[in-house]
C-alpha cells in the first residue's frame, strides 16, 4: 500500500511540475546581463494560485543621473482574467527611486522572457549612427 502511495504522489507531483509556468530568472546590472546567451537560470514558477495565475516577466530600469541598468526577469501574478499587460505587473509598477521604466514585458509560455539579441543589435546600431551624425555632420 505504501508503494502505491510512493507512485501516486511522484505521478501527480510531475504532472504539477509539467504544467507549471518555466521562467529565466536573472538580475543584472548591465543591458545585456540577461540575454539567452549568458544562459539565466530557468525556474519553475508554479500553477495557478487562487484567482492569480503566473506570467514571466522581463524589466529594464535605467538612472540617467548615474548611467546605471536594473535588468529583471522572473516570475510574476497577475490576476487570472487580467490580457498580458505590463501594466498589471508588481515588477512593471513598483519602480526604485531614481529609475525610469524603459522596457517591460509579460507573457505566459515557458522560457519567453529572455532579452533576444536582436534588440541589443538595434540599440547598438541606433548608438553608432548617432555617433556618427554627431560628430561628422554636425560639426
């Protein structure tokens, strides 16, 4: 009897886990700190909790004053009948003193909150044409 309750148990203990949300969790400093290629960590966020369900989430927080980056991404509830919207999001809201929110995304399918490389190509190229208006024709 007791096996069977062993076998019953890690069965509906990897149906849960299959079902539950997957996220890269990471925190860094830099604009590029939490792209796929520096392989964040993936976490299983869990299912559903009452009246909230789990999204992934990535953040982008920028201080002019200091030139300084808080780049997140993790797990987030909001609430089960809420669209995806940024706007629902503790993470997206709750900004630090000094911050300005300059990227926010939620969204629901396993893994899909990484920084992808294309838009750090992007900003990069708008910085370097931008370099080169500046200073050969401007001046």
């Amino acid at each position: 009897m007791g096996k069977y309750v062993y076998v019953v148990t890690c069965v509906l203990l990897l149906c849960e886990t299959g079902f539950s949300l997957r996220c890269y969790v990471c925190d860094s400093t830099t604009i590029d700190g939490c792209i796929k290629e520096t392989r964040p960590r993936n976490y299983t966020c869990g299912s559903k909790i009452g009246y909230f369900r789990q999204v992934c989430a990535y953040t982008v927080l920028h201080d002019d004053e200091k030139d300084d980056y808080k780049v997140h991404t993790g797990c987030e509830l909001i609430y089960e009948k809420d669209p995806l919207s940024s706007n629902k999001v503790r993470s997206c809201l709750e900004l630090p003193n000094n911050y300005q929110l300059k990227e926010c995304r939620i969204c629901d399918q396993d893994l899909c909150n990484s920084s992808n490389n294309l838009n750090n190509v992007f900003l990069l190229l708008y910085l370097f044409v931008t370099y080169l208006i500046t200073h050969f024709v401007v001046t």
